[in-house]
C-alpha cells in the first residue's frame, strides 16, 4: 500500500534566486502555542450542532511570508458557508492568526488534504495565475468502488453543471474540458486505491470522472451509491454487540489531496509538498487490506479439470 506519509522539499529551479528563501515553519503543538487555544476558543463559538468533528491543531505543511499551506482535516469547510455563517472554516481561523488572508484553491467540505492560502494579494494574484495556466502539479488518492482495470488511464470527458440538481456536475459533450489522469496504486476485492491528477480543475472533477467510468468514491452519496463505509460490509459476520448499533468506518468522500507542487511566487523556487492521510482514511485502507484482499490466480496454482 502507498501510506500517506509527509514529505516536504524545496529544489532551486534555474531561474530561482538565490536569496529570500521561505521561511518553514512545522506543525505546532497544542501546548507549545497560545495560537491554537485561540482558534479552538473560535470554532467553539461556532454552532456545535453542525461541527461533526473534533478540532485539532492546525498541521501546518508549509509557511512563509508569503504562503501558508494547510493538511484539511475533513468535516472542515475552506471558506464561510453560504447559507449558514456559523459553521467553522478555515479561512475564518487563519485570519484570526493572520489578519487578511487569501484562498487559492478550494477543497470540499468532506475532502480531506492540502489547501493553500495566500498572506497578501500579489502572492495571490501570481498562485491564482499558476492554478489558471495549469503549472501546478494536484496529486490526490481516492478509494473507489470495485476494481479498476488498466493500470493507467486518461478520462477525458468535459463537464458543466448538472441540469437536475443544484450544485452538482455532469458529463457533457457541451460542458468545458476536463482531464484527469489515473494510477492505480492497490486493487482490493470491492474498491481500488487510485492517484488522480487533475490536469484541468473544475467542480467535483475526480468525482464526477469517477462515477462516469463506472467507479464512483467509495463513499460519495451525490455520485455514487454509498453515504458510508462500515467494517461490516467487509467483514462476515461482523458483530457490534448487543444493543449497539455499528459506526461507520468513514462516513465523508474517500478523496484526499495529497501532493501540490508549484513554483514559489516571490522565489521561484520549486515546492513539493505531501500530505498524510487522515486517520479515517488509514483504517479504510487497513480493513480493506485485512477482510478485502484482491487476490490473483496464477497458473501454478490453477489444477485442470481432468486431474481432479
């Protein structure tokens, strides 16, 4: 299995300076910082009926003067919901440390992984520039249903927005293009471990290219068939105990945003970052490797009919 272990590097591109470096900053523990107290204090404040997680520390992946990349934990929004102001948001707990800050891109709410914010507008303008004319790598790992065949392909199919329900994608021969480049990383008996690249970048794109090819998330009720994933699916006869009901193993989109590298905006220096994979994440994989093994025949071990 590919683990979602956390790797970090800087390489000096040609036309790189060689001064003003970024400045990195690690991860920061609860104890070691006032700052976390703070943003725990703000999203306490927040309508605790809709906060379907436990608040953690930010894990900050990368710092400067300029950026500031975050590992999205999931049950997280990127920015203000629209309709109810009350729900926590990353945006709203950077500015709280930051004072003005920037989104470049955006995750949804129950994708976990990288995000990248900006300090101040002209970091913002140039990073926007590089998502827009594509010279930023998005790497992310999906578990979806069933087994995916070819170890590589290409899904080319454009999408726009769906003329049945507001706020979702379709394929469409008239939508924009949209090309997302798969890997398969770990089949399993009922799903399949996969890296996407997202070569263009639009709404619910690996979703959406999912579910077109037959293999939506695992756990994706717009696209796909499943709002949940339990042990029980997997494991027979699988017991809870008596008067208990079974929790989901993960109930959010099994999508995470794993690796992003791009060009510094003031430096021009090469930036690679990766992020883990949230523990809800690691124990899907880890079930489906213990109760779903995708196992292969091999001719030695096949025995004709006639020898039986």
């Amino acid at each position: 299995m590919v683990s979602g272990r956390k790797k970090f590097a800087v390489k000096r591109s040609k036309t790189g300076n060689e001064a003003g470096l970024p400045r990195i900053q690690k991860s920061i523990k609860p104890s070691e910082s006032s700052e976390f107290h703070e943003e725990r204090k703000l999203v306490q404040s927040c309508d605790q009926a809709v906060l379907p997680f436990k608040f953690k520390p930010l894990d900050i992946l990368f710092e400067d003067d300029d950026l500031v990349i975050v590992n999205k934990q999931p049950g997280m929004l990127v920015i203000p919901d629209r309709y109810n102001s009350t729900l926590a948001n990353l945006k709203a707990i950077l500015a709280a440390r930051y004072g003005e800050i920037f989104v470049v891109h955006r995750l949804d709410k129950g994708t976990s992984g990288i995000v990248m914010f900006a300090k101040n507008a002209d970091a913002h303008a140039i990073m926007n520039q590089r998502f827009e004319d594509r010279s930023v790598q998005k790497i992310y790992h999906a578990v979806v249903g069933g087994r995916v065949e070819q170890d590589t392909l290409d899904i080319d199919i454009p999408l726009m927005p769906s003329t049945k329900k507001k706020g979702l994608m379709q394929p469409s021969a008239r939508g924009k293009e949209s090309l997302t480049k798969v890997t398969v990383l770990e089949r399993f008996r009922i799903a399949s471990l996969i890296e996407c690249e997202l070569i263009t970048g639009r709404q619910h794109q690996i979703r959406v290219h999912c579910s077109a090819i037959g293999h939506p998330l695992l756990v994706d009720e717009d696209y796909g068939e499943n709002a949940t994933f339990k042990v029980s699916m997997v494991k027979r006869k699988y017991n809870v105990g008596k008067h208990q009901e079974e929790k989901p193993l993960i109930e959010r989109l099994t999508l995470h945003a794993h690796k992003l590298k791009f060009l510094h905006p003031r430096t021009a220096q090469e930036i690679d970052i990766i992020a883990d994979y949230p523990k809800d994440f690691r124990a899907l994989l880890q079930i489906l490797e213990k109760y779903a093994p995708f196992k292969t025949l091999s001719w030695d071990t096949i025995v004709p009919l006639h020898s039986r």
